[in-house]
C-alpha cells in the first residue's frame, strides 16, 4: 500500500498537469516536425516532409490529425478519480465542438478562414514558453542579416572603423563634389536661360517676319488689282483707236471722192469758160 499511494499520487498529478508540462508538450520543430514528449512519444512528418500541406487537407485528415495529438497529449495522464475524468471528459467534448465549428466553417464558403482557426486550436496545444523555433528564427534572421551583407565593414561596437585622417577625407571630396555639383548647375541654368532668350527672341523675329508678310501680301493684292484695271482700260482705249481708225479711213476716202469731184468740176468750169469766150 505504500508503495501504491505514491504511483497513485503521482498519477493524479500527472493528470492535474496543465497540457503545456514538459511530459505531453508539442513542440513544432524547424523542419515542419511535430514531436510529442512524454509516455508517448511520437512523431508525425510535417509540410516539407509528406509534400502535403495543412491547408491542402481534408477535413477528415485534420479531424484525425487534432485526435490523435489529443490522445497524445493525454495519454501519459491515468485518471484516478471522478473529477479528473470529468474534466477529461468537458475537456474531450469541447475539443469536439471546436472540431465541429472548423469543419462547418471549411465547408461553408470554402474561404482560408477555417485554416487560420485550425492553426489557432494547433497554436493553443503548444506550451506558451519560449520555445525552440523562436530561438531557431532568431537564429536564422541573424544569420540572414549576416549573409545580406558580409562584406559592409559598418560600425563595430558603436564606433567607426573609419580613422579620422579617412574621415577628413571623406568629407573633403564630398565637399568638392557638391561645389562641382553646384557649379556645374549653375552653369547649366545659365545656359538655359540663355536658350530661353534666344527662343524668345527668335519668337519676337517670327513675328515681325509674319506682320512683314502680311504687309506685302496687302500690297501684292492691291498691285494685282490695279493691274487688271490698267488691262481694262487699255483693252477700252484699243477698242476706241480701232473705231477711230476706222473713222479716219472713211474720211479719207471721202476726201479722196471729194478732190475728184472738185477735178471735174474745175474741168467743166474750164471748158465752159473757154466756149464763153
């Protein structure tokens, strides 16, 4: 009997243990391994080693899955009194809500809502301590950071590897590069504003080129029309000196038939002189 009560005692310690004491502790190792410690002690292969990941499972799979970590974590705890089990029991029948509540969710609208929740209920199995995948992620940041930048000499302990004399330097050529800097836009902008002029003078030209041509294309248009009215009053004075010419002609000839008339007439006035006397 004295042997009995101390395992019995120890039983129902175990049995009173909170899920996150080292014996039925689930820890989820760097390569995707869950390990349960305790009587138990087993393993199930994670995401990288079955090609199948959590979200990708069916329902039945992952129903199974939060089962048998459930018998895992409790398997190293014997109930030895009413209260234990049913606390066992409360604790089984939520376990199965839960389960419940996820499935109806998954196959609802089909959305990633219900593997957020299961990674919550997978989360809570886990002990809240610090565990070995934080220390591993810290671990693998700072060796990140490292790699990034293994050749960057940056600051040692808060202070510069740089001496003094390199400073100096350093910020003489910055300060020689800034004058150029500063000169050579300066430079630029003069040259700028020059062409700017320029283009505003070549404006100012443009224009009085195109009231120049305005002016001309005036004059051309008014030389034009005084030209076809110069065309029209020599055609009327041609037409006027060919109806004179004309007129002249007929007088001409008129005065031609006069001067034989008059030849005639001194003749017979002749004649008739000469039979008078």
């Amino acid at each position: 009997m004295a042997t009995e009560k101390p395992e019995l005692e120890d039983k129902d310690a175990r049995s009173r243990a909170d899920p996150c004491d080292p014996l039925p502790v689930t820890s989820l190792q760097d390569g995707g391994r869950l390990t349960t410690s305790g009587d138990g002690d087993s393993e199930m292969e994670g995401d990288n080693e079955n090609g199948r990941s959590k979200k990708g499972a069916s329902p039945e799979e992952r129903t199974r899955i939060r089962r048998r970590l459930s018998s895992k974590l409790y398997k190293g705890s014997s109930p030895t009194s009413d209260s234990d089990i049913a606390r066992l029991e409360r604790q089984q029948e939520e376990q199965q809500q839960r389960e419940q509540l996820v499935e109806k969710r998954s196959s609802g609208d089909g959305s990633s809502k219900s593997d957020d929740e299961e990674a919550e209920e997978l989360a809570r199995l886990r002990c809240t301590s610090l565990s070995t995948e934080v220390v591993a992620e810290r671990e693998q940041r700072r060796r990140e950071r490292q790699r990034r930048c293994p050749d960057y000499p940056g600051l040692s302990f808060g202070s510069s590897v740089y001496s003094s004399d390199t400073l100096m330097k350093l910020s003489l050529i910055k300060n020689e590069l800034h004058n150029i800097l500063n000169s050579q836009l300066k430079r630029a902008e003069s040259e700028v504003a020059a062409l700017n002029r320029r283009i505003q003078l070549l404006e100012e030209d443009l224009e009085r080129s195109e009231e120049r041509l305005a002016t001309a294309t005036a004059k051309l248009a008014e030389a034009s029309q005084a030209a076809d009215e110069s065309e029209r009053i020599r055609k009327a004075l041609e037409n006027r000196t060919n109806m004179e010419d004309d007129r002249v002609g007929s007088l001409e000839s008129q005065l031609a038939q006069a001067k034989l008339i008059a030849e005639e007439s001194d003749k017979k006035y002749e004649e008739c002189l000469r039979l008078l006397s």
